[in-house]
C-alpha cells in the first residue's frame, strides 16, 4: 500500500516537563485527536503525582487511553505494551480519529514506531533471582561484565547502570543461548508516522522541573507516597523505584529530611532528562522544535500538512 494512503500516527516526544501535555491536548482539539501513553510510569494507577500524569480536567479534553491500565505490582512487559498500543491506534483510525503517541519514554515509542520484535522468552524466576541478587550486593558492574561475555553486541547498546535491562538481557540468551540482538529486528507497523520532538534549552529544562517537583509536593506527592506503601505496595517494586517515589520513601522512612529529597528528586531527573535526550538523539526521522510561542504556528502547518497530504 502506498504511503500516503496508510492511516496516520503522530508521535509527541520529549524530556520531562518539555511541556508535551498541553500541546498534545492543543493538537487533539485542532484535528480531531486521541491520546496514547508512552510514558512507562504513567501506565500505573495511584501513580498520579509523581508521574505528573495528565489531571482528570485535562483528560476530559480528549480522549486518552493506556493511562492507569496496571497495579504498581503488575508490570507490564514491552511486548504487552506494544500490542495494547497497535490495537489502541486501530479503535482510534477504526473511528476516524487521529492517534497521537505522548511520551518521554524512547523505548516504548521505538516499540511502536519501528515495529520492533520483541524476544518472548518467558522470566527465569529463579535466575532472575539469582542475577538480583548480584545487582544489590556488587551492582551493575558484573552483570555488566557477564552480558559483554556472553552477548557483546547488546552489551555495547545498553544502559548499562539499568540493572533491570542488563538482568532482561542476562536471562535471555542464558535461557536460549541465542543472543537478545539475535532473537530482535524490526517490522515498521502499517501507519504512515510523523514524530514530532520538542525541547527546551537546558537551563530552562532543569527551572520547569525544579517549579514542578516542588508542585508536586505541594500537591501531595508524599501523601501520595505514602497512600501506596499503605496499600501495600513495597518500596522495591519497579514501580515504586521510580523518580519521586523512591527518594520521598526514603524521607518517611526518615533516611532523609523533606529538603533533602526534594533536591535529590531535582538533581535525579536533571540526570533522567540527559539520559532522555541521550536517546531520543539515536532515533531517526524526528522534526525537532523548541518549545517557544513561534513553534505552536509551524507545528500545527506541519501537522495539517501531513494529515491532508
């Protein structure tokens, strides 16, 4: 099938607090858009604060869809979350509506836009075990050491300092004895893509989330916080390692005072949104903008452009 006859999927990406919020929701109501999550932490649900997921006025003024759709204790592998979005696009085009995919996590656009293949090999839980234990005791390093052993190829592509991929990685080509890099490749899905990506001076970045995380806790992020581990919740589940939620856990516990994990949470996501934009850089076919009042008019003529073409 021709290109420009494949149904339409506009992507949104950037750092944390770029403000893709608000201009997704602009978007959706000039051209008729829904919204898909590609943020890994805003799937959870009771995860609203520190997620900084779109608030229920704003969901009221589109359609969103993959928000909310697990428990902080049911994760949600890549492979699920791929097929929930390519079946979410389809309900959407199936109604005449245009997809919008919003998001800061590169790897869950990848997913979608590339059509990636995904190895389904079930967990090792007793090797997966085994492999944890390592990270918590030595660190990253070894597993590190192991991957470039056993699978060189993805060990020079992954994040190294991300024990939970490295593990992922270990337990694939230990169960299959085939490489991740191996058993991976790609399928571009039937949609003609536009991807947008928007940023900010650095600057200005790190002032966005240091106003916003103080927001946050001002808003009730440690109530929040609070309300999950309540729920029982553990403070080791991925979910609730994630930014916010790992350093106010470390204040109730009283490891740090309120100040402490404030600034820690600000400098952390300095960290994140490097590491972000580290891998948006990789990725191809990106019309970057930053995010100023003359972007909004060259935006929209992009995006009526590639609609009507």
């Amino acid at each position: 099938m021709p290109e420009t006859r494949l149904p339409p999927l506009i992507v949104l990406l950037g750092p944390t607090a770029v403000g893709k919020t608000e201009l997704s929701l602009n978007l959706c109501r000039q051209f008729g858009g829904e919204v898909i999550c590609a943020d890994s932490r805003q799937i959870y649900r009771h995860m609203d604060i520190g997620t900084a997921k779109p608030t229920p006025e704003e969901q009221q003024q589109a359609p969103h869809h993959l928000f909310d759709i697990r428990n902080p204790d049911e994760p949600i592998s890549l492979a699920q979350y791929q097929q929930l979005a390519f079946t979410t696009i389809d309900d959407i085009h199936r109604r005449q509506c245009v997809p919008f995919l919003v998001g800061g996590s590169a790897l869950y656009i990848r997913a979608v836009v590339q059509g990636l293949r995904i190895p389904e090999v079930p967990p090792n839980p007793k090797l997966r075990q085994e492999l944890e234990n390592v990270a918590a005791t030595e660190g990253w390093q070894p597993l590190f050491q192991r991957l470039q052993e056993l699978d060189p190829v993805t060990a020079a592509t992954i994040d190294r300092r991300n024990a939970r991929r490295l593990i992922r990685a270990l337990e694939i080509v230990i169960t299959t004895g085939k490489s991740k890099s191996e058993l991976e490749g790609s399928k571009p899905p039937p949609y003609r893509v536009l991807q947008i990506g928007l940023e900010r001076p650095r600057e200005q970045l790190y002032e966005r989330i240091d106003r916003r995380v103080e927001q946050m806790v001002a808003q009730g992020l440690v109530e929040e916080t609070a309300d999950l581990l309540a729920r029982g919740y553990a403070q080791n589940l991925p979910a609730m390692s994630s930014l916010g939620y790992r350093e106010i856990g470390a204040f109730l516990r009283g490891e740090l005072t309120q100040e402490a994990a404030i600034e820690r949470i600000q400098i952390e996501t300095h960290r994140f949104v490097r590491h972000q934009s580290t891998w948006f850089r990789k990725m191809q076919g990106i019309h970057w903008f930053p995010m100023d009042p003359e972007s909004a008019a060259s935006i929209d003529a992009l995006v009526n452009q590639f609609l009507n073409h």
